[in-house]
C-alpha cells in the first residue's frame, strides 16, 4: 500500500462493499418498519415484522421504479402505499397521482409531494 499524505490507503473489497450496504439496507428497512409499526399498528399486527419487511422491500423497488430514490421520499411514498394500497395509483380516481408518478421530467420529490395533495379523502 502507498501512503497518501502519510496514511495508509485502504481498500474496500466488494464482497465487504455489498455487505455494508446489506447491513444500511436492513437499517433503513428497519426504521421504516417501525414507522409503519406506529402509523398503521393494526397492519403491522396482522402483517408482522417478515412480512411487513417484505412490504417494504417491495415498496423501495416499486418507488424506484417511479423514480423515487431519496430516503425520506421513499419512506413518504411507502406510508402511501400501507395506507392506500401497493397498486392504489392504478384505481380510476388516482387518475392524477399516477399522472405524477409517470411524469420523467418530475424529481422523485416532486412526484411524492404531488402524490401526497392528489390524494382524495378516504371514505
């Protein structure tokens, strides 16, 4: 190894990589978890930790698909979906929220920010 400015330089292998992000992944999934679990106790009860966990997992791959990839907009976008439903923008009067989360030109906050107002009052 070549020091840089006297300090030894490190090298991350990839297996050590995939597992840090594994490990941030789980963390991230865990709070969200936890959000759900106060938010909607009821879900939470019914659904348990796994498969809330596979809730969540779902919802990340579902929000990027969308185009929303920040921490706190994914979370915003799966509160949605525990509370409406994981395919709630594909009902007849979501017409608009999945015009928002459809549009490219429109940042993955942009779109959870819309989605948030479009939605009509449940009954």
């Amino acid at each position: 190894m070549r020091p840089l400015l006297g300090l030894p330089v490190f090298h991350i292998r990839e297996e050590q990589m995939a597992a840090f992000e594994a490990d941030t992944m789980r963390r991230y999934e865990s709070r969200v978890i936890r959000k759900i679990a106060r938010t909607y106790p009821v879900r939470y009860k019914l659904d348990g930790e796994e498969g809330t966990r596979r809730f969540v997992q779902d919802g990340i791959r579902k929000a990027d698909g969308y185009g929303i990839t920040e921490d706190d907009d994914v979370e915003r976008f799966i509160l949605v979906l525990a509370d409406r439903g994981m395919d709630f923008e594909k009902a007849s009067d979501m017409a608009e929220c999945w015009e928002a989360l459809e549009d490219k030109d429109l940042p993955g906050d942009a779109k959870v920010a819309l989605v948030c107002r479009r939605l009509p009052p449940k009954d």
